[in-house]
C-alpha cells in the first residue's frame, strides 16, 4: 500500500496513526490490521454486518457491468465533480463503499496529483479495487461506524449508490472539499422496474438524501444524469444484481422474467449526482 495512502488511515481501535510493519498496519498501542495478499488492508474494528457486503457473484458481474462502459455518463460527471473539488481543498479522494473502485479509478484519472483510498466493506469488491488504480488504495470497513480515515483527509469523497453515515463523512471531508453523492431518480430503469417487479425508488428520495445530510452539508449543485443502454440479457440479471431487488428477486424467476422482456433492452439510466459541501461547525 502506498505511503501516502497509509497516511490518510487512523486506527479503528484508538484512532492513532498507522504505520507499515511488514505485511501488516500497526499503531503505537500495537493494534495490528493485516494488508492481504491482493493488497487490501482490513481495518474492521469488531463484527461488521456482512449481510450487505457484496458477493464474489456480484463483484464479478458489477465489474463486467462497469467494465463494458454502461455507466460511463456517470463515472464522467463524477471525474469532473472530483476535479473540481481537487481545485477547492487538499487531500485524497475517497471513496465510501467503492464497489470494485471503477469510479474511483476514473476520479483519480481526472486529479493527477492526488491518491485514491476505496472503502467497502466486500472483500471480493476490495479486491478489484485494490488494482483499480496505480494511486489508489482499498480497506475493508463498515460504512455505519467511525471510518479508519483521519480527519479532514479528503479533498472528494464519492458515495456512489451505496451506504453513508453523515457525521463521519463530514468529518473525513477537508473544510473546504466536496461530497459527491451518485442516486438514482424514480425513472432509473424504469423500463425493467414493472416487468421484472424491482423495488421503486421513490420520488422524494432527492429530497430525502438533503435532509438525511442537512445537519452536516449544504447542497451545492444536483445534476440529473439521463442515457439510454442497449443491455443484453446477462446485463439486464447484472443491472438488477447490482441493486436492491438483489436481496429480493430470485434468479431463477429473474431470469424467466428477463426471457420474456422484448428484444433489444433499451433501458433508461437516470442517476442524480449531488454535490454537498461541509457545513461550518
Ligand atoms: C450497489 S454497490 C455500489 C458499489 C460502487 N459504488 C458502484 O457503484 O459500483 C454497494 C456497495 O456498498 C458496499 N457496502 C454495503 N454495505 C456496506 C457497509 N456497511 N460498509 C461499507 N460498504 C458497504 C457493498 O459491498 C457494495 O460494494
Ligand atoms: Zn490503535
């Protein structure tokens, strides 16, 4: 892991400073997190509830997913939002519950000078993200508790459809940074949400995120991110993989479901990216 990228990590048991001790991170009470082979390193502090952490399936399908460009009007917004974060305040770009550290790779791309820390809590997406840049690192955390990140450690911090806690990102967040928060609106697949009966993402879910964020950030900016995808059968069981109805459809009906959907798939993407910055204390 790179120098500069231990840098930006505080001990989850004390909150000191970690050091490199071999193929570990130690900090001076000796607290001591394993850097595994593929190049992540564990900070979990205690039992994590690894029922949302992703599947090695679901990695590995998200990854061929991103892989292919469906979702690359996303990553591109998010690359112009972090360079522009990168112009207002020092620090790294984080990514909280980065997946497989596609769009933190694409972030980094558009701030040269900066290094790239993924967060998850998926051992199987850390993986990826561990390689998913030159200048980027990847910890196993809960996204729930105290993040292993010290404070004001982050120029951008990317939230792209995934878990946050409000107090701890304003609190790795420099004064002066931006928080990019990638949501999708209730037209967001729309065309697969009656047929294949997924979960509907509400109206108000913008209005939501501001109030869930309001005691720590003020919005700056949302812009709403609309495209067509020409989707194949296993993208379509993917798109639907990768988010909520996972955990409620089952693959077998899924699949039935899909078979039966005309030909092509010309499915709507449409995200919100919202950029906040941290409220003055
Ligand atoms: C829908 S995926 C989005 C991943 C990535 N941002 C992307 O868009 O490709 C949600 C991610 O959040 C992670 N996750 C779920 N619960 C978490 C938690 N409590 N702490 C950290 N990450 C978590 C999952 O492992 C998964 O990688
Ligand atoms: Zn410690």
């Amino acid at each position: 892991m790179l120098p500069d990228v231990v840098a930006l990590l505080r001990c989850p048991h004390c909150g000191a400073d970690l050091a490199p001790d071999g193929s570990a991170l130690r900090c001076p009470a000796r607290h001591t997190f394993d850097i595994a082979r593929q190049g992540y390193a564990n900070l979990l502090a205690g039992d994590a509830k690894a029922g949302t952490a992703d599947t090695a399936d679901m990695v590995a399908a998200r990854d061929a997913f991103l892989g292919a460009g469906h979702y690359r009007p996303i990553a591109a917004a998010l690359a112009e939002a972090t360079a522009d974060a990168a112009r207002r305040a020092p620090g790294a770009v984080v990514d909280v519950g980065a997946g497989t550290g596609h769009y933190l790779a694409h972030a980094l791309d558009a701030a040269p000078d900066r290094v790239g820390l993924a967060l998850d809590i998926s051992k199987y997406a850390l993986r990826r993200a561990a390689r998913a840049h030159p200048r980027a690192g990847a910890v196993v955390c809960d996204a729930w508790r105290p993040l292993p990140v010290r404070d004001a450690a982050a120029a951008a911090l990317l939230n792209v459809f995934a878990p946050r806690n409000p107090a701890e990102l304003r609190r790795v967040l420099h004064p002066e940074g931006r928080l990019l928060v990638v949501t999708p609106t209730a037209r967001h697949l729309g065309e697969l949400v009656g047929a294949l009966g997924l979960l509907r993402v509400d109206d108000d879910k913008k209005a939501r995120l501001d109030e869930a964020l309001d005691p720590h950030f003020t919005p700056v900016r949302a812009d709403v991110i609309g495209f067509p995808m020409n989707l194949t059968d296993t993208d379509v069981a993917t798109v639907v993989g990768m988010g909520p109805s996972a955990w409620h459809t089952d693959p077998a009906e899924l699949a039935r479901r899909i078979a039966e959907l005309p030909r092509p798939h010309v499915v709507s993407a449409e995200v919100t990216l919202s950029v906040y910055a941290p409220r003055r204390a």
